[in-house]
C-alpha cells in the first residue's frame, strides 16, 4: 500500500487549531475550538497539494503516538470524508483524508475507514461537520469514501 508523508499541525485532543506561518518560520495559533471540543485525531497537512480552498490538503492522521505540531509521520491512506463547502459564493471541494499511521501497533490492522465501527465514523463526520459551522462554513455532500477514488483525488491535488 503506498505510503505519504503528513505533516502535523494540530495534535489530538487539543482545543486550539495550529498553522504553519511561513514569514516566522513556526508554528501559530490559528483559532481554539468551542468549550467542549477538541481534535479526535492528529490533524495535518500534505505538503506540495493544493486544495481547492487554497490550503494543503487535509489529513486527520490516525495514531496512538503523542505528537506536536511539525512532525512527519509516514502514513497510510484509509479513506476520505468527500465535501463540498462554500467558498467565495461557489461550491467548492474539500476533502479530508483519512490515513493511519504506517508504524502503527493500534491501529496496523485498519487498512479501509469501513474497519472502524458505524458508530465512530458518524462520530468523525460529525466532528467535521461542526468544525466546519466554527468557521461559519456548512458543509454539503458529507461523504466517505476510499479505494482508488481517494487516491485519484488526492493526485489531482499534487502541484
């Protein structure tokens, strides 16, 4: 199975959303969460993608590994949740991928996100839903996906 690299922004369980700033050379607060909320999984980018939003494309990379923004996991694609948001007045695509971490023990035996149970799956869609609402964002065709689709899309992201 091919493997990418995936830079960490934000680690897991943290209520503030990390960026990279270019011009300072580390890593900056973008926003905090809501009361409540925090990032399930590590959330990070991949570099040399551009996404229709403008941004990296987005990962939510699965390990039990205590991460901080700036490390690079080789990781594993698993599958994607499909979106579209609104952008500037159009629809836009802005898919988040889902990958596992290769030197995973937990979590070695997920190699398709239709491995983890219904229920925690709706869970994660529901993460991104309201993730999306923080930033005043609706989300439509809320969807996942995997196999080769996800690999296809996540090519014609590559500059």
């Amino acid at each position: 199975m091919r493997t990418t690299t995936i830079i960490v922004e934000t680690p897991r369980h943290t209520a503030g959303k990390y960026v990279f700033d270019p011009v300072a050379q580390c890593y900056r607060l973008k926003k905090i969460l809501p009361l409540g909320m925090y990032f399930p999984y590590d959330f990070g980018i991949i570099e040399n993608t551009h996404a229709e939003d403008g941004d990296p494309a987005d990962v939510m990379i699965i390990t039990e590994c205590i991460t901080y923004p700036g490390v690079r996991i080789l990781c594993r694609m698993i599958g994607a949740l499909e979106t579209q948001q609104k952008q500037e007045g159009k629809m836009i695509r802005n898919d988040r991928y889902i990958m596992v971490a290769e030197d995973s023990l937990v979590f070695a035996h997920i190699r398709d996100i239709r491995d983890f149970s219904r229920k925690h799956n709706q869970e994660l869609k529901e993460f991104f839903i309201n993730y999306a609402r923080v930033e005043d964002k609706d989300l439509k065709s809320v969807r996942f996906v995997t196999g080769t689709k996800v690999q296809k899309s996540l090519e014609k992201l590559i500059r």
